[in-house]
C-alpha cells in the first residue's frame, strides 16, 4: 500500500462505485426535474393572457360601461370577467364576456355591464384562454 493509499483510507477520500453512482444518479433526477419545472413555467406564459381596463363610465343608476384591452395568443378565444362595484367596494354588478379567436395579438373592446345599485367603479376582473 502506497503512501497516498493509507493517507486517502485515513481521511475518507476514497468513494466506493455504489456511491459513485448514487451521485450521478441524483444529478440526472435533479436536471429532469429542474427542466420539468422550467417547462412548466413556459407552457404557462404561453397561455397568458394580460388584461387592462382602459376606462369606465357610468351611464346611469342600473349600468356602467367599460372599457378594456388584452393581450392573447393569436387564434384562440378568450373569456374576461368583468366587475362593478360600489363606493365600499361591494360587487354590484358582474359579467363574463367571451370573445371569439382572431388573428390579432392584442384587441380593445367597450361592454356595458348591468348592476345592481349605483356603481362608482368598473373594470376587468381577470381574462383566461377558453
């Protein structure tokens, strides 16, 4: 035995091939389960959609109109909810829009939502890929 042998059996420097191969092992999971994750997260931001409210007005006790903008994927129908509220923040007056697919990336639209009792405010709730 060399000298470099017992100093290496001395403080444990030495791997045996099973221990080796656990590392290697829990390398390849830890990189499949990095990519999965990084898949996850563009296939989500593939699918997004982002919504603003542009302006809102309110027509007369019972309705308010509001107008808003998204952006999408080009050829697939999106839905938005569409919320009035009052002067303490209680809904008083919801819809949901659905919109059929188009080509253009990003679309402004006007709808008028009906309530329920005066609103002070309106605008897009969320928005989602149908």
């Amino acid at each position: 035995m060399t000298t470099q042998d017992m100093l290496d059996d001395r403080y444990g420097r030495r791997r045996s091939p099973g221990r080796t191969w656990a590392i290697i092992g829990g390398a390849v999971v830890g990189v499949a389960l990095l990519g999965f994750v990084a898949w996850g997260v563009v296939a989500d931001s593939v699918e997004a959609v982002d919504a603003d409210t542009t302006g809102f007005a309110v027509v007369d006790q019972h309705s308010v109109t509001v107008n808003f903008q998204f952006t999408a994927p080009t050829g697939r129908s999106v839905a938005c909810a569409i919320e009035a509220q009052d002067v303490e923040h209680g809904v008083v007056g919801w819809k949901v829009v659905e919109f059929a697919a188009s080509e253009d990336h990003a679309r402004a639209f006007r709808e008028t939502i009906p309530t329920t009792a005066e609103a002070t405010t309106g605008f897009v709730n969320a928005c989602w890929v149908t």
